[in-house]
C-alpha cells in the first residue's frame, strides 16, 4: 500500500513530479481539459467505492484485524511471563522447578514482572512505526519456541520488518484518508464511529474468548489462533478499492494553465538530483503540507492533548501486569479487565455520548461545535478521575470501578477529532486526520517506555505502589486538561454557530 501518498496528495504541487527529470503525469493539453470538467465527473461512487458498501468493507476489515491482535494479548503475556520467569529460576535457583510451565503465581515477582513490563513496553514501541505486522508476528512466534537459544528480547528485532508496507498505525491512516475521500462530509463523524465501535466490539470479545480457551487449554492455543486469524485478515485489504480518483483534481485547485504554453529548453533540460536536494524537497514538502497546523493555536493545543492522551492510553497495556501482579490473580482473569474496558467503550460510544449529544443541542442550545469543546472538557476530566482510580485502587472491586469510570471519558478521541475539524479547510481534512495519527504513533512511541519504567519504579517502591503508572497517566492527562480549557472556537466559527442555534430555535421563541 502507497502509505506515504496519505499525507501529502491534498497538496496543490501534488501533480507535479518529485525530481526534476521525473515524467509528468499528464500533458498541459490533458491538465486544461480537467479544469473545464465538473467536479462530479470524477466523484461517481460505485460498487465498492460506494459510502455504505466502502464503510461495511472497512468496519470489516478493522474488526477482523483487532479481533486477532486483542485476541493474542493475554496469552502472549503469560507466554512471555513464563519464559522470562523459567529464565530466572534457571539462573538464580537451578532444579528448583522441573522442565515445563512454572506455577504461574511463581513468577509474580519483581524481576519477572519487570523484564515482561520492559519486554512488552519497548515491542509496543518498535510497532509504533511503520512495520510488517504479519512478519512480525511470526518472529515473535519463531523467538517464543526457540526461546531455550534465543534471549526472549530478540523479540524487538522483529522491527527490522517495520519498513515492509506499513502496518497498524499506518493502515488506520490510510483508511481514515479513504474514509474521507469516499463519505461526505456530515456522514464523516458516523463514520468514523462505527470503525472505532469496530475495535472496542473486538476488545470486547477477544479478550473473554482468549481468557477461555486458555484456561482450558493453556495460552498457546488462542495465541496461535490469533496469529491465524491476523493473518487471514490482512489480505481483506487488497478488497478495498482506490479511492484518490473520487476527489476533485489538484489542477482545478491551481492557476490555470494555457495550452500554448510549451517549455524552453532550458525548463525540459533533465536536472540531475542529488540526495540533498531529494532530501530538502521531501523536507520543504513535508512542511509546506503541515504549516497550516502552526497557524493556529487551537489546533496545536488540541494535537498535544492527542500525543498526551495517547501517551496516557496505553496504560491499557499493562493493566494485565498490573492487576495481575497487585491483587495475585492468573493473567487469563485479569484478560476480563479488557472486556470490561471495552464494554464501558461501546455504552458510551452507542449510549451515553448519542443522548448528551441530543440533550445539549436541543435543550441546552449548545451548537454542534461548542457541544464537541464541551464535550472534550467533560471527557478529559472524567479521564483524569479514572486514571487516579485505577492507581488507588485496593481492590479488584475498585479496581473495576476505576475501569468503569475511565471509559466513560473514552468520548474524547472522537469528539476532539470531530473538534480539530472546525479549525482547517475541508481540503486539509485529509492531511490533517494522518497527521494525527503519526502523533498517535508518537505517542504510543513515548509512552510505552514511559509507562514501563514508573511500573518498574513502582514494583520497587512496594505492592502498594504498583499503580504508579496510572498515577503518572492521571498527571499526564491533568496536562490535557489545561491544554483544553485553553481551546477557543474561531469567531467566524462562532457567527455561523449562532445562525445554525436560531435556525434550530422554534418558531414561537423567535
């Protein structure tokens, strides 16, 4: 898949080729031609290329890929706990324990659960960039049976394949920019919903089917399941359609061109370009493409509150170490923790945020991009009360009410990107929505060591302690907080808003 393409075929200089001696894409007579067509002519959506048919292929498909990844979690977990954990005694208490699985309430000690935190926090770092998932996968397989001459953190070498098609991080991109080639404009917000409700059904099932099986069967069976299920899933992307042919062409966008124009010698002489030049022209692009971003300092609030967030949920990422570990239970019980999360996602996704949405526009006046701030406020607060739940927890109990809590301010991501939105040109969506999700990547990047070094910190400290990451998530989030309040609508923005509330208004209030 052309992942690059993503983030800059918004741009006006799009049509034009790259190096100087590259082959232009289409003759000056072919360019004038364009500009004279209606726009329509090249937005016909058909077949697969149609806004319900392209929605169902991608909910599918993201569904299908984080069945498998959520699926393979908790046993992958326990069979890194029980490598490390046999590595350890092996090392420290020689014939202590027979050849096989040691007793899994063996292995909850700081060393172990440390090296596992560590293992999993720089993987999950390494997949922030774009990499061959399916590889990947199958190296962390390859290391896991060959563990006895293998170190188990020959794991992250699994990241040489990071340049092989771009993975995750990249795919979610590429099918939030389709998205908004093919679905329009008011249609986007539900789009954008029903993917992520996609990913947290998934989150729901996975977890408990995997907590199941392995229970009965041990953790290899649903890890080998969900290596099998990722690797079925992937080639469904081959089913969705190219969609950069629906948007208007980039020449309408530019000065018209003449058909009598032709080159001087000197314009169509081939200039030889070296890797600096290659190299500043892609850095000149890169930023010609994201200045509008610096523009305003609402947008800039708003993505920092997205790196922060990230940073903050992959906190879910320990949470089977952290229950686990805390309050002595087998990994394959706190895998429930995950569904639980889930569950609270799709209330609020299906629930809660559709009825305060339809209180605030139509009780409270509230337009629908001041109700998106307000919301944003709300959600990040909630978010911040959660994460210090979690920490605090003594209980498995409260530990499950801090969970509860923290999803109903899960309404965040949506609606602040539904947020970001008011503040750039529809022609900078696209480009904007990619942007994003390299902060994602960013983020996950940051906060997975981040977040493994206050576990490891915490573990350190005493049991009591061991929430420590969710403490500095909680902190972290105080930091949206502040980035948030400090958002203001654009005035134009808040014109138009007071004439959408009149409109809406009855008439008898007129």
């Amino acid at each position: 898949m052309p992942a690059p393409s993503a983030q800059y075929r918004d741009s006006p200089d799009d049509e034009l080729p790259l190096l100087a001696d590259a082959e232009p894409r289409g003759s000056i007579e072919n360019d004038a031609v364009t500009q004279i067509l209606p726009h329509s002519a090249y937005r016909k959506k058909t077949g697969r290329c149609h806004p319900t048919v392209f929605v169902l292929l991608a909910v599918i498909l993201t569904f299908a890929v984080d069945f498998g990844s959520y699926l393979g979690i908790a046993p992958q977990t326990r069979i890194f706990e029980d490598i490390v954990c046999r590595n350890y005694y092996d090392k420290h208490e020689p014939g202590r324990f027979p050849p096989g699985e040691i007793p899994e309430d063996q292995c909850k000690i700081r060393p172990v659960q440390a090296e596992v935190a560590f293992l999993q926090a720089i993987m999950s770092s390494f997949e922030a960039v774009p990499t061959g998932v399916i590889l990947n996968q199958y190296w962390t397989l390859f290391v896991c049976l060959s563990s006895s001459v293998l170190p188990l953190r020959a794991i992250w070498f699994g990241s040489v394949f990071t340049f092989l098609g771009g993975g995750l991080g990249v795919t979610n991109a590429m099918v939030m920019t389709m998205l908004t080639d093919v679905v329009e404009p008011d249609d986007r917000a539900t789009a954008f919903s029903r993917t992520s409700l996609a990913v947290v059904v998934a989150q729901l099932l996975a977890p408990s089917i995997s907590s199941g099986l392995s229970t009965l069967q041990g953790p290899w069976l649903p890890y080998l399941l969900a290596l099998l299920i990722i690797t079925i899933s992937f080639p469904l992307l081959f089913v969705l359609p190219e969609t950069i042919h629906l948007r208007p062409p980039q020449s309408a966008l530019q000065e018209p061109i003449h058909a009598e124009h032709r080159p001087t010698e000197d314009e169509s002489r081939p200039v030889r370009a070296s890797p600096i030049n290659y190299t500043r022209k892609l850095v000149y692009r890169a930023w010609d493409s994201s200045q509008f971003i610096f523009q305003s300092r609402s947008i800039v609030l708003l993505l920092s509150a997205f790196f922060l967030t990230v940073i903050g949920r992959k906190q879910i990422d320990l949470i089977l170490l952290y229950a686990s570990t805390r309050y002595s239970i087998p990994i394959s019980d706190a895998a429930y923790a995950l569904s639980i999360f889930a569950g609270g996602n799709i209330f609020v996704l299906l629930i809660v945020l559709p009825f305060i949405s339809h209180y605030v526009t139509n009780n409270l006046r509230l337009s629908s991009k001041a109700k998106d701030l307000c919301l944003s406020k709300a959600s990040v607060i909630i978010l911040t009360m959660g994460c210090f739940a979690l920490g605090l927890a003594p209980t498995v109990a409260l530990m499950i009410c801090g969970i509860i809590v923290y999803t109903l301010g899960c309404a965040f991501l949506p609606v602040s990107l539904s947020l970001v939105s008011t503040f750039v040109e529809p022609r900078h969506a696209a480009r904007l929505y990619s942007i994003v999700c390299l902060i994602s990547m960013a983020g996950s990047l940051v906060g997975g060591p981040f977040l493994a070094l206050l576990f490891n910190w915490g573990l350190s400290i005493g049991p009591a302690w061991t929430g420590l990451p969710f403490l500095g998530t909680g902190m972290v989030h105080v930091l949206v907080v502040i980035a948030i309040t400090r958002v203001k609508l654009p005035r134009d923005t808040l014109d138009d808003e007071q004439e959408e509330v009149s409109a809406r208004r009855p008439t008898n209030e007129l």
